[in-house]
C-alpha cells in the first residue's frame, strides 16, 4: 500500500481525471452530489465559498496497492481501507469521493476531498508526507497487506517519462554511492551513467545548499528523487565511504602479522640506512632481569677476590 498525495486549484480538472476512464467506479463519498463531473466539482466549489482565501483546496490521494492483494480487495474492502487512512491522516468532516480505477495490475484508488471542512476550516497539511508514510504502514500491518519490494524492484518501463527519469537517475545514486567516496569520483561515475549534477549555493557564496540531478533534459531535487539524496546526506555518506577506504589502505600496508596478531603502527622502529621495518626486541621478562642480576653481581664478586 503506496500513498500519494497532491494539492491543486481545480476540482473540474481532478474530478474529470479519475471519474471519465471507462472502469472508473465511485465507491465511496461524502457530502457530495453526486452526477457528473461537473456537478460533482460545482459541489465541492460551493463548499469551498466558506473560505475563499484557501488558494489551493483540492485535495487528491492515490491509494495504490500491490497485485497480491487483489483477491481481497473488493469494492467494500477497499472504501474501507480509504476511510480508515483518511481518519487516521486526519482528514475528516468534509467532502469526499473515493473512485477505484482497474486499469492497471495494481489495484488503486483516488481520494478527492476538499481542504475547506463544513466548518469553513483549513485541513491541515502539515507533514502530511511523513504522516502518510506512517499512516500507510499502519494499515498494512494492520491488514497484513504485502510491502513494496522497495525501489530496486520497479520496472521502469510501466512508469510515466518523469517518474522513470527518477528511478534510473535513484538506481545510477545508488550504483555510485557504492564505490566512490569523494565528490569528484561520485560525479564522474554518475556521468557514465547518463547523470549530470549540480550544485545549488547559498547566495553569492560557495556555501552548497543543494544539489540537483539532470538526465534527458529533465531536472530534479536530490530531495525529490528520494530522501536520502539531499545534499547533506549524500556528503554523510561520501565522508563515510572516504573514512572505510582509508582504514582499508592502512590494513594493506601492515605487515601481515600486525593485521593478525593486533600489533600498533606506532611499535615499529625504523632501522637507519637500510629502509626497512623491524619490530623492537621484547623486553626480558623478570626472570631474565633477576638472572642477570645475580650474574653480574658474582661477576663483581670474582674481581674483588682476584
């Protein structure tokens, strides 16, 4: 179960989108008139008269699930699923359509709601984001619905041009953060692979701020490719890489009985003119100090006697 959420200005637009494909369904509403398209959006513009400094009301999630779910998805269960990810996403007392699509070999759904409640009240929207990404897996352990395979596993060739844009230039980060660990290195390997990068600075400064990545003339945030790819912590990852190879470099320049037996670097004594390493002699035990004690102290003991 994937969550999807946009805002816009148009409800005509959004509704006319999931209500006019040929196995579009609405399986759930609320407080709307339902009818046409445009009967359904002049009902949603009415409501929208309680706050009309709301520049951006529509509200539009698509619930997208994976196909081996479909068997219990039914129309019923899947209205469900919807209303139980809008009360817990806080999305309550106001207009709602839930319109199943089929199209597709993952089962989905769009929400259109309307950001103005009956109250004239703004739903909020404040990390809705983070919150649809908790939302959601709460729903899918509660269900024992099946988790995506992640990133790797989407076949690109089923994506719109700028969603597949994103993947091959998340899967090209991936492959270069693998191995590189300086940013020269990292550009160089994205280049390879198709992927320019830019750096984004703080005024007039060289202060980096962001970065970007570009590939087939279309440009995005590290951010909006994914998470982990803001500029920060892409620089988190390389300065890690960078600290791995170096104490990789330091393990192959020690003699071998060092790597094994935990010797120190700082033990070694430099023997002059000759270039090479040494380990300094072991320092006699206290048997060996006693003994030799002794055998200087006859020796002593001989010469005064002679």
């Amino acid at each position: 179960m994937i969550g999807k959420i946009k805002k816009g200005r148009s409800f005509g637009g959004c509704i006319r989108y999931v209500t006019q494909k040929d196995d579009a369904k609405i399986i759930a509403s609320e407080g709307v008139l339902l009818g046409t398209a445009e009967e359904m959006a002049r009902s949603f513009r009415w409501q929208c008269l309680l706050n009309p400094d709301v520049t951006k009301p529509v509200g539009h999630i698509a619930l997208s699930f994976k196909p081996e779910d479909a068997p219990r998805l039914t129309d019923a269960f899947m209205a469900r699923l919807a209303g139980e990810y809008l009360e817990l996403m806080g999305i309550r007392n106001t207009q709602f359509i839930v319109v199943r699509h089929h199209g597709t070999d993952n089962p989905h759904c769009h929400i259109v709601f309307n950001r103005v409640d009956f109250d004239g009240k703004v739903i909020s929207d404040s990390n809705d984001f983070r919150r649809n990404e908790r939302v959601t897996k709460m729903l899918k352990e509660k269900y024992s619905l099946t988790y995506s395979e992640g990133k790797q596993a989407v076949k690109t060739e089923k994506l719109h041009a700028s969603d597949k844009v994103k993947y091959e230039i998340y899967r090209a980060v991936k492959e270069a953060l693998r191995s590189a660990d300086t940013w020269k290195e990292f550009q160089n390997k994205l280049l390879k692979m198709g992927v320019e990068m830019e750096f984004k600075y703080k005024g007039n400064t060289n202060e980096v701020q962001g970065i970007r990545f570009i590939k087939d003339n279309q440009s995005f945030k590290g951010s909006e490719i994914d998470r982990s790819f803001s500029w920060s912590r892409l620089d988190a990852a390389l300065e890690r890489n960078h600290a791995v190879a170096q104490e990789n470099d330091v393990s192959r320049m020690q003699p071998w009985h060092e790597q094994n037996h935990g010797f120190a670097i700082g033990n070694l004594i430099e023997v002059t003119g000759t270039g090479s390493l040494f380990m300094p002699p072991a320092a006699p035990s206290e048997d060996e100090r006693e003994a030799e004690r002794l055998r200087r102290k006859k020796k002593r003991k001989r010469g005064r006697n002679l």
